[in-house]
C-alpha cells in the first residue's frame, strides 16, 4: 500500500505519529482525532495569498463516469487576479457512516494506472503537515491543498459548493499552482474513494466584478479514469449542477 510514497514522506509520516498522541496513518496520510490548535502554520510560514493569476483561466478536474462517486471540482482565477474561485459537485457517495467525506488537492497527479495512492500527499509548499487538524478561522495556517480543511466537508449527496480560496493559484510555476495535480475524495478514515486530474479547459468570464465573477466552460473536460464549506446551495442549484454535470 505504500509502495508509491518516497521512503521520506514516510518517515515523516512515522516522527509525526511519535510526536501527537492518537496519531495513525491509512494509506499513507495520517489521522487524528484531537482539535485544531489555533497558530500551528507550516515550516515556512503562513500561506501567502496569490496574486497575477491568469484571468478567467479554468481547470476542472473530473471524475470519472465509470466510477460510483462522480462530479467535479472547477477552479478559476477570480476577475481581480486575487485567488481562486472553486465550483465543486459530488455525486454518488457512499454510506453516510463512511462520512463525512473530504476532498483535497494532492500533490501529484494521478498516473496512468489509475492508483489514487500514487497522487501522494495534499498540496502543501509550506510544510504545514495535516496534524493538528487545520483551523478553518485561520485559512492561511491550513494546507494549500486542503479544501475541506478551510471550507467544510461533504456530509450530504449530492453535494454542490462554491467558494474563492485566496491560497490556490493558477499561475504555472508556483508551489501552490494546481493545474499539475490532482483532486482526490476520501472517506472520513482518510482512504481514497475517487481521484482526477485537473486539467486546462476553454472558459470565458461572464463578470468584470473583482472577486465574483462566474466561468462558463466551452469545452467538456476528459475526465481522467482514476479508481475508485463552504457554502450549501439551495436544492434547485444542486439540481441544476446535476443538469449541467450530465450534459
């Protein structure tokens, strides 16, 4: 099972477990039971909030169609250039005693095989780590990649959200660019239920507002075969997501 994790991540993973009382790993990401601590940041401090992201620039990551959990997860720079406005919809989850479910950008993207273990651990330039758990009234001390961490989880199905992130970027060449990696869904014990890659689609915006504007896709992402908040919306924007999504 930890075949594709570098013998480092695990060390890691084994000091972690040494240092925090409760700590675990399943498959390969640690677990926790205790609270946030408010302040715990990463090595290299606070996330800093992106800038100069491309405009109207989306990336979707889709799961795939064969799988029993389904949707996306689009992400588009915000009008102003200042972070990243998320659409996220999730179909098909499982039992709710597996929940609730998180959803996290992982750092690596899914290979061709398909092994959602392979994607390795959540994005997270400023080795924040994943214990103490993030503290969502602190966004900028939380892992870049962990969307549930500062914005919720999943504790319904369908599940549609939306909400900017001023941490992810879509500018290429930065650590907290997320077009190379991938999106992975994961039950409430951490193993991982569906991944996908993000991938560059056509987009246009429809709002010159900075920090709300929306994103039109004009193509239909391929989704990538891997295995198997937030704000809520309203039940008619779930069901049109659902409209969307199928279409």
């Amino acid at each position: 099972m930890y075949s594709t994790i570098p013998l480092a991540a695990l060390s890691g993973l084994a000091l972690v477990n040494a240092q925090v009382p409760g700590a675990t790993t399943i498959e390969g990401s640690p677990t926790y039971d205790g609270l946030p601590v408010p302040g715990t940041t990463g090595k290299l401090g606070n996330a800093a909030i992106t800038q100069n992201n491309p405009k109207c620039v989306t990336y979707n990551a889709t799961l795939p169609s064969t799988g029993s959990i389904q949707g996306y997860v689009a992400a588009t720079a915000n009008a102003n250039g200042t972070g990243i406005f998320f659409n996220v919809y999730l179909i098909g989850l499982p039992s709710e005693s597996l929940g609730p479910f998180l959803y996290h950008i992982h750092d690596q993207p899914v290979p061709a095989d398909g092994n959602c273990t392979a994607t390795e651990a959540h994005l997270d330039p400023y080795i924040r780590g994943e214990i103490p758990p993030c503290d969502n009234t602190q966004p900028e001390t939380c892992q870049v990649g962990d969307l549930t961490g500062k914005h919720g989880n999943v504790t319904v199905s369908p599940f549609a959200a939306q909400y900017s992130d001023l941490y992810v970027s879509t500018q290429a060449g930065l650590g907290s660019f997320l077009g190379n990696r991938s999106i992975n869904v994961h039950s409430a014990n951490t193993t991982r239920l569906a991944c996908a890659n993000f991938e560059l689609v056509s987009s246009s915006c429809n709002s010159s507002t900075s920090g709300s504007n929306s994103t039109t896709s004009t193509t239909t992402p391929k989704p990538f075969l891997g295995s198997a908040s937030t704000t809520f919306v309203s039940i008619s924007a779930v069901a049109a997501g659902l409209v969307a999504f199928l279409l």
